[in-house]
C-alpha cells in the first residue's frame, strides 16, 4: 500500500521529472536480436557482447571471437484521451539499434585461468515521443474577466520529445575452470534532446485558437554520462548458474539552452544553463538453467539502490531532489527468456515487467465536466511498463542471422496547463500577446504501444 503524495512542483516542467526517469536513470537496452527475443535477459547466460548490457561477467564464458550489426525499427503509438475524444500519434523510425563484438583470448597456462575476452557493445535508442492531448470545451479561462468576447476554452495540448539515447561499453572478462566467470566494464553514455510544450486555447467568440509555449521551453539538452559495472557468474552444477553484478550511478553533465519570456530585464530571448545529475545504483541477480545444448532459459531481476539526484545549484535543483526524496520508488524489473534449438534453427521468447517508478500522488485537476477538484493517481506522468518478445533466428556455422519482435505497452496519466507566477518563479504559458495562468492541471488518459523490429547479422571466428 502507498499512501498519497501532494505533487507540489512549483517551477518544474512535468517534462524535467519524465526526463529525469525516462532519459537519465535508464539505461539502454536495446540489444542484437537474440537479446531482445529474450526480453534482455542473459545476465547468467552471457557469451557475448550484449553482456555488457547486464552483467559484464557474460564476456568471460565465449569462447570464440564474434561480431554482429543490429537494425531497429522502433514503431511508437500514443492514443491520448480527454473530454470523450481521442488523438492517436504514431512514428516508426530505422536506425543501427546495436553493433558489438568479442575478442576471446585462450589462456596456454596450468593454471585454472582458461580465456581472458574483450568485449565493446554499442547500444541506440529514440528519445521520440509526442503526447497529442484532446482539447475540453467545458474547461474554460477568461484572459479577460471584464470582457467575456476573450474567454476561452482549451483546444488541447502537445508535448513533443525528439532525441537519440546511447551506451558505450568496455568490458573485459575471464573464465576460470568454466566455472567461475568475472568480468568488469565501463560505460560511456551520450544524450541528445529538443523538446516542447504547447498548449492550444480556442476563443469562444470567434473561434480562433491561440498557441501558448511554457515558460523555459521550448528547450535542447546535450549530455553524456559515465558509469562502471562488475559482475559475476558461477555454475552451481553443469545445469545451474547464478550470476550478479552492480552499475554505479550514471554521473551526468547536461547542458541545456532554453527560450524564456516576460523576464523583467532581458524580455524574450534565450538562456543556458549545466545541471550535473546522479542516476540509481543499480543491482541484477540471475539464474539459468541450461538443460542441454538445446534448451536454456534465464531469469534477471534489477533494483535500483537509490534515488536520482541534482547537484543543488540552487532552489529549481532543491525542489526536484525534494520531489524525488518524497515519492520515487525505486525501480525493480524482471526479466524472463528462453531459447530453443532445432539443429541450426533457434526459437526465442521473452517477458518483463519494469515497475512504476512514483508513488500515488494528489493533484488538483480539472474533470470532463469543468471543475475543479483533487484526484490520486498512481500512474501519473509514468507507469508499469510490460514488454513481450519473441524471435527466430539460423546459424550458418561462422555466420547467422536473427530476427525479433517485440512490443511494450504502458498506460498512463498524462497532467499538463499548470502553471503560474510566483514571487521567485514563474511557470506560466505565454503568446505572442496575452499569459495563461493556472494553478489545476488537465490530465489526459495516455495508452503507449510501441512495435519493435530487429534484425542482426553476425559472424563468429
């Protein structure tokens, strides 16, 4: 049980604490085929270079060199509701989703030392996104409480995201006696946002509709990022392994520019600022069971240790650190997936399930009717995410090739239109000639189904 949290952020953007989740805690996972067949989860199989993806300690059990190039075509689809109508946006998008490879070293030694492997994973991902929120006749705002020919009512709301995320990796691992594997890696992380927030009003009199930016956006950020990971894996029999491994935080530096306007002294214009942000800890446990080279399946389980935080540069940092003391939950994520062999045919599925990362909380939102009053959700900006895999793929002896599917849906309430002046922010939207004040949100009802594709060529040696 969880109890109700106000969600009081006064001069943030609902964007800045998707981002903070979505962006800057999560690491990419988007792997060759077989690893996205498998929903991710290899963390006590490994073998090759997409361990650097889970656990590093995977490096150590190849025994052989490899390479592979993945294509992603990543579909996203966002249906949002509000007032009993609904948008739909959707966009597929092409990219290199993961290229990696291994370098396996044979150890000529006596000792119980049997291969030392080096391995480098690269791993890309969209950012895209856009939320198309449905206008409310009946929610109504007066820009001028003297003349009712200015009221009027929300025509509806954009948030738009477009960006690319990705991951970096280095590892190194070893094999001892092919009981024992070790591995360790580091990892570099590069982020590139553009994002905005518009918010329609259509004048009652005349019907003309006016589009408001909030204050501080539209707005890019570029960023990168560096973690380290250590990892193990051990065969408790010649059909059991465990393995676990732990990813410090991502230490973060962002650079951000953004447009501001009504300022006192420099009116509309543009501004920069560098925020420095800390993601979790993370922890992975696994098992596998490899019943005979034919059949093998692995279960992953990830925890994040602790919360993400912002170096406090002063009261905008202090307040998101607060928000995020007071009601994030620490993310935790199963992952489950199988392989079968048919000679050189191989059939792979997979499932996970990645938890809400925010406790219940309180807002004061307007409903379909047009008033005013509070509502607890507990999927508010973000939600469970539950993803389902599956995949083929043949081995051609030195070369294969594999393909997957994969679909992961999340249903969540999407708030926006706060915002307001206070004595030391201002979180507003603005025009060209008139200011939109709010101190209630709207909050559209949003269903995201994204359709993943993949295809992988490689070429083991």
């Amino acid at each position: 049980m969880s109890i109700s949290a106000a969600f009081y952020a006064q001069a943030q953007d609902v964007s800045v604490i998707r981002n903070t989740v979505e962006v800057y805690s999560t690491t990419p996972m988007v792997g060759s085929a077989k690893f996205n067949a498998m929903a991710g989860a290899n963390g006590a199989l490994g073998g090759d270079a997409n361990s650097l993806l889970t656990n590093p300690a995977g490096l150590g059990v190849a025994i052989s060199g490899e390479v592979s190039g993945t294509l992603s075509v990543l579909g996203n689809k966002n249906k949002s509701s509000l007032g009993g109508s609904t948008i739909d946006y959707s966009k597929t998008k092409g990219d290199l989703g993961n290229a990696g490879g291994i370098i396996a070293f044979p150890l000529m030694t006596e000792t119980g030392w049997k291969f030392i492997n080096i391995g480098i994973n690269f791993s890309n991902q969209t950012l895209d996104n856009v939320i198309q929120s449905p206008g409310n006749n009946n929610v109504v705002y007066a820009f001028d409480k003297d003349d009712i020919t200015k009221d009027a009512a929300l025509a509806g709301h954009m948030y738009e995201r477009y960006g690319n995320l990705s991951k970096m990796s280095f590892g190194v691992g070893a094999n001892y006696n092919h009981n024992l594997y070790l591995g360790a890696g580091f990892n570099f992380f590069n982020a590139s946002l553009d994002q905005y927030d518009t918010l329609l009003y259509r004048n009652l009199a005349n019907g003309s509709t006016e589009a408001f930016s909030k204050q501080d956006t539209p707005y890019s950020e570029r960023s990168s990022g560096f973690s380290a990971s250590l990892g193990v894996i051990g065969k408790l029999s010649p059909n059991f392994r465990v393995g676990a491994s732990l990813e410090t935080p991502t230490f973060w530096t962002i650079d951000r520019n953004y447009y501001f306007y009504n300022d006192p002294v420099y009116g509309d214009d543009m501004g920069a600022e560098n925020r420095k942000f800390t993601s979790p800890l993370k922890a992975t446990v696994s098992a596998a069971f490899v019943a005979s080279k034919n059949f093998s399946l692995n279960v992953d389980y990830t925890l994040g240790l602790t919360k993400p935080d912002y170096k406090v540069y002063g009261g905008a940092e202090r307040e998101l650190n607060d928000f995020f003391k007071d009601n994030y939950k620490n993310l935790s994520e199963v992952r489950v997936g199988a392989e079968y062999r048919v000679q050189q045919f191989r059939l792979r599925g997979g499932y996970s399930y990645q938890s809400s990362p925010f406790d219940a909380l309180t807002i004061s939102r307007f409903n379909d009717a047009g008033t005013v009053g509070d509502e607890s959700y507990n999927n508010l900006m973000l939600s469970d995410r539950n993803t389902l895999s599956f995949g083929i793929g043949y081995d051609f002896k030195s070369f294969y090739i594999d393909a997957s599917y994969q679909n992961i849906s999340s249903k969540y309430a999407n708030p926006f239109m706060r915002g307001y002046m206070g004595d030391n922010f201002d979180s507003s939207y603005y025009s060209s000639s008139k200011i939109f004040e709010s101190p209630d949100y709207a909050v559209s009802n949003v269903k995201n189904n994204r359709n993943n594709f993949f295809l992988t060529l490689g070429w083991k040696f």
